[in-house]
C-alpha cells in the first residue's frame, strides 16, 4: 500500500447564472475548469467537493448541462477521480431522494457521495461521507487505520462563524464532539462560507469555505481551493499533512477613502487589480460638502471607461461636525438649572418635541405654576 496521497478540495461553487450582484455562471465555471487543470497537472489523485454545486435547487438547463460538462472533460475517460458529496442545494425543493448530482453518475471516474457510508480511493483513501439533511450515524462507516481517513460532510456546525468579518456563530447544528475521533484523519466541510478550523482534540480540519466570494460580505477576502499532499513514513507513523490554499480571482472589493476640503479625485488612490473586471464598492467618508464634491466629480465616469469594474457603487459617509460648546453647570442650583443649562448648548437633542415647548415646561416648573399638561 502507498505511503503517500495528493488531492484537492472545494466545496459551495454555487454554479448558476447571475449568482449575487456580479458573480456568473462564467465566473464559476472558470474557476471549476482551472480546478481540474490544476489536479491534472499538478499530478492530483483525486478531488473532492463537499457540497452546493448549485444554487438553485432547480437549476435552469443551461447551468445544469455547462456545469456537468466541466467534470465530463476533467474526469470521464482517464481524467482525474472525482468525488461528489450532495450538499443542500443540489437537493430538489420536491423530493430530497433525488438530487442534481444524479447526471454525473454517468461519468467514468465520477463517484457521487450521496449516502452515509464509507467511499474508497484505490488503496489509500476511505472517504467517510454524510450528505446534507442527514443524520450522524458512525456505525455507518468502514474506518480503517491502513488507509488515510476523510470524514466530509455538508451540515452547520454548532459555534461556527456563518460570514467573513462577523461574530454571528451558529447556535445549531452538529456538535463537532460527535465527529472529533482519532480514527478520522482529516475532516473537509462543506456549507457554512467561511474557511475556518473547528476545535478538535483527536483530528484536525474544517470548512473549506466558498471556492468564490459570493457577496459583498466576501469583499477582500481571498476564496479559493485547497491542495493537500499527505504522505506516511511508515505503517505506524502518523499521516503528515501538508496543506496549500490556492486563491481564486476576487469578484468583490471595498474600498475607503476620508475626503477633506483639500480632497479632490486625483487624490483618491487606486490599485488596478482591485478593479478590473469586479464590482467595486467605494466609501467616502467626511463632512457632507466634502464627499458630495467628490462624489459628483465627473472623473469618475473615466475612471470607469479606463479600468472598466463591472459595476461602481460609491457610499456617501457624512460626519457631523460636533459642537465646541461647553455646557457649564457649575453655576447650577438644582435639576432645572441643569435642563435648562442643557436645552440652551448645543448638546441637546429633543427628537420630535419642539425646544420651545420644553422649555416653557421648565419655566413653569421653576414658578410652580399648576400642574403641568
């Protein structure tokens, strides 16, 4: 039996026309085609994915047909092994026996995870699969410590982190407990977005993440696949593994500027490479004339003419000038003073009730004239 194993994982592609703002079927495909390439020349044994190659549950035929044909040229007839795991929404709305992935069963080399058991690579790899909606049973499973075991699955975890730049951590789902044994050698996670290691005493792994930014949320944030490259000294040596994360193309950036009076739009500096061929949200930030000013300059439409972004949104920040009104109460002789000390600086902030009715209130108080309507 080999002592050593390559193969690269991704999960959550999403395939489908216009998948957010400005990500395309094109766009994911791209990166699909350059996944394959990648594992065949690269000398790859096999790829896994775990989960979501689409995004609608009833996908049109067009990404239906574009997308299985990627994995028809990269795996049918010599190409590399591919192994499918079903995730949420390759499930149909109607019935959760059938799913989107069913086509590629078709195709040589093409395994299709779609039930909790234990799939094998040649003589080096079980691959441990549990589907979406499925239930956690590991008496399901052929664990054995000659092969290098990966337990894949496509399912929340509970306490992981659902989107980049947020704390939102999920409050259901599966208890990392259930799965954290010695006898999985790596865990590959499918479904939650953001790539990110679960806390584990006995294994190691986690969500791969999305193979593409999908949303603003993604913005500067780099997505792509990983490549791991597992190798064992000996038969009662540890697997050691070495991981390498591979960043696709951003679709998403953001980017600040603080604009002052002396700003003007020569000054605002850009990187080409966060623009070209992406939606670009840009924040100006300062007092409202200010950002209007630059807002509103017309080198903005070269700009896009020259860089050409796939779509410019630009977000007008204002600050508010805070007052230098100190408000000095060591004259004050009570509470009214107070108020009325307040409601005279510039501090006061009375919504919807007007100052000058307040402020007869006070009066009124301080002679103690009848009660107060």
């Amino acid at each position: 039996m080999s002592n050593s194993v390559k193969f690269i994982a991704y999960a959550d592609i999403h395939h489908d026309i216009l998948g957010a703002k400005c990500v395309t079927l094109e766009d994911t495909l791209e990166v699909e085609k350059a996944i394959f390439r990648r594992a065949k020349e690269g000398g790859f044994d096999f790829i896994l994915f775990a989960g979501d190659r689409m995004l609608r549950r009833e996908p049109q035929d067009k990404v239906k047909v574009m997308a299985d044909l990627v994995v028809y040229e990269g795996s049918h007839k010599g190409g590399v092994p591919y192994y499918a795991l079903v995730g949420n929404h390759d499930q149909s709305d109607t019935a959760k026996t059938w799913h989107t992935l069913e086509s590629l069963k078709i195709f040589d080399n093409v395994v299709v995870m779609d039930e909790c058991k234990t799939y094998q690579f040649k003589n080096l790899v079980r691959l441990h699969a549990l589907p979406a909606d499925s239930k956690l049973d590991l008496s399901k499973y052929d664990i054995d410590p000659n092969y290098f075991n990966i337990f894949t699955f496509h399912d929340t975890v509970r306490g992981a982190i659902y989107n980049e730049g947020s704390n939102l951590s999920a409050e259901s789902g599966l208890d990392s407990d259930s799965f954290d044994i010695p006898g999985f050698d790596l865990i590959c996670a499918g479904d939650i977005h953001k790539k990110q290691l679960f806390n584990l005493k006995n294994t190691q792994g986690g969500y791969l993440g999305s193979v593409v930014q999908r949303t603003l949320a993604d913005a500067n944030v780099l997505k792509g696949w990983m490549e791991f490259n597992v190798i064992r000294r000996n038969i009662n040596a540890p697997w050691s593994i070495d991981v390498t994360f591979v960043p696709t193309k951003n679709l998403f950036t953001r980017i600040k500027f603080g604009v002052d009076k002396n700003t003007e739009f020569k000054d605002l500096i850009f990187d080409e490479k966060d623009i070209i061929n992406q939606f670009v949200e840009v924040k100006l930030v300062g007092n409202k004339s200010n950002v209007d000013r630059v807002a509103d300059d017309p080198e903005w439409n070269k700009f896009q003419k020259k860089l050409k972004p796939r779509r410019v949104e630009i977000l007008r920040s204002y600050e508010t000038e805070q007052s230098q009104v100190v408000v000095d109460l060591s004259t004050s002789t009570g509470i009214l003073d107070d108020l009325s000390l307040y409601l005279g600086s510039n501090f006061a902030s009375l919504g919807n009730i007007k100052e000058e009715r307040v402020a007869d209130v006070v009066r009124r108080l301080k002679r103690q004239e009848g009660p107060i309507q």
